[in-house]
C-alpha cells in the first residue's frame, strides 16, 4: 500500500511540475517586443508627463526600425529610417553642453521654430526635424492601432490595411497610397507567422505558450506606446506643428 501511495505522489508530482518548468522556459526568452518595450519605457519621464526624452526616443526608434526589417517591413523601414536622419540632424547639431535645449522633443521642435525655417500654417519643411519626428509619430500610430487589432484577433493584413487608412492614408497622395497597400497587401503574413516572427521564434516550436508569450509583450509594447504618442500629439498641436499636407 505505501509503495502504490509513493508511486501516485511521484506520478502527480510529474504532472503538476511539468507544466510548470515548460512554462518557465518559454517566459525565460525575450522577445523583440519585450526589448522594444524596454527601449522605449524610459522615453516618457516619471517626473514630468509632458516630457519626452529626444535621445531615448531617437534610439529606440532605430531598435524598432530593425524589427521592421526583420518581419519583412522594409518599404516602412527605409521611410522610418529617413525619417529618423532628418529629427537626428538637428539633434546632433547641438553641443552636448547644450543639454537644455536639445533634452525634449519640444525643446528641439522649438528651437528649430524660433530659427524661422517652417512655413506659415504649420507648413513644415520636408527636411526638417519637425517633419522627421511628425512621420516617425504617424508610424508608430499605425503600429499602435495595427497591434491593438491584433491584439484582439484581428487578421494581420486586415489590421495592417486598417491601420494605414485611419493613421498615414490621409497624408499620402495618390502615387504612395498605391505603393503602400500594394506592398502591405502583399507582405504581412498569416497570424501565427507574424506572431513567431515578432517572437523570434521558429515556426516549428510556435506552439500555445509561445503565442501567449508574444501577445503578451504585445501589449506591454502597446500600453507603453499609447501615451508617447498621446503626448506627442499634444506637443504638436501646441506648437502649431501638425502639418496636414499629403506627401
């Protein structure tokens, strides 16, 4: 009786941990998503909710250009690079002494404001870091509410196309809009691909626990985006920056 009773102890033992261990493995892994999350948390300060920190926010932006690239997104990557370079230009220009001025995005937007280069009615120059950091905001935008959909099992292309219509289609003209939905409709894969993709995963060991894994540094990355942008926006309108024009 004692030998059975040692038996079926060992044997619920095996049952319960083994669950456990498979699950702690996979937590164990980090993703892109949960790095991108790491990169951009520092970019909204603690402190002061107004402030967003320029250099944090330059950097982490060239992490998520990487994953762009990764997950097949070239055609936005090289747009969201060129527009990094144009916030960059004006960032780099600036002494490290000048800290001040260039520690905020809207200490740089405003500086370059006061040097008179924009156009009334917020008409921005295209090379200007205005311009820059304004197009790196919409695309984040568009992630934010393509990763909201798919967060919520939403077919990627669907969520994708969805996205580009409400956040960039307004200000692309005719010849952009064909080039991106082309290249949108045609690029994002199926849902479990996309996911191992964002994942770093192989598609062969993407199983249940990988895909809660993913969505769930999915949306530690979108709860962290959400208010960036917000105040992003904020810091536009208050500085009469949000140029509607098409490209």
């Amino acid at each position: 009786m004692k030998s059975i009773y040692t038996i079926f102890t060992i044997a619920l033992l095996f049952t319960i941990t083994t669950p456990i261990h498979s699950f702690q493995r996979v937590r164990q892994i980090k993703t892109p998503m949960s790095s991108l999350a790491h990169s951009f948390e520092p970019v909204l300060s603690t402190k002061d909710k107004y402030h967003l920190d320029a250099a944090e926010l330059l950097a982490a932006c060239w992490k998520f250009s990487a994953v762009l690239r990764k997950i097949g997104q070239s055609t936005l990557a090289i747009d969201f690079e060129s527009n990094i370079r144009k916030a960059e230009a004006l960032y780099n220009s600036l002494a490290p002494s000048n800290k001040k001025r260039r520690q905020s995005l809207a200490s740089l937007l405003r500086l370059e404001q006061e040097s008179g280069i924009h156009g009334p009615n917020a008409q921005l120059q295209d090379y200007s870091a205005a311009c820059g950091f304004l197009w790196i905001r919409r695309y984040l935008e568009f992630h934010v509410d393509m990763y909201s959909a798919i967060l919520a099992s939403r077919d990627p292309k669907e969520a994708a196309l969805d996205a580009y219509r409400k956040q960039i289609e307004p200000f692309h003209g005719w010849a952009l809009r064909k080039v991106f939905t082309t290249k949108l409709s045609a690029s994002m894969p199926s849902r479990d691909k996309l996911l191992a993709a964002l994942g770093n995963f192989k598609s062969q060991e993407f199983g249940e626990e990988e895909e809660q894994i993913i969505l769930n540094d999915l949306g530690d990355l979108v709860s962290i985006w959400r208010p960036i942008v917000v105040r992003w926006r904020s810091t536009y309108k208050e500085l009469d920056l949000e140029d509607t024009r098409r490209a």
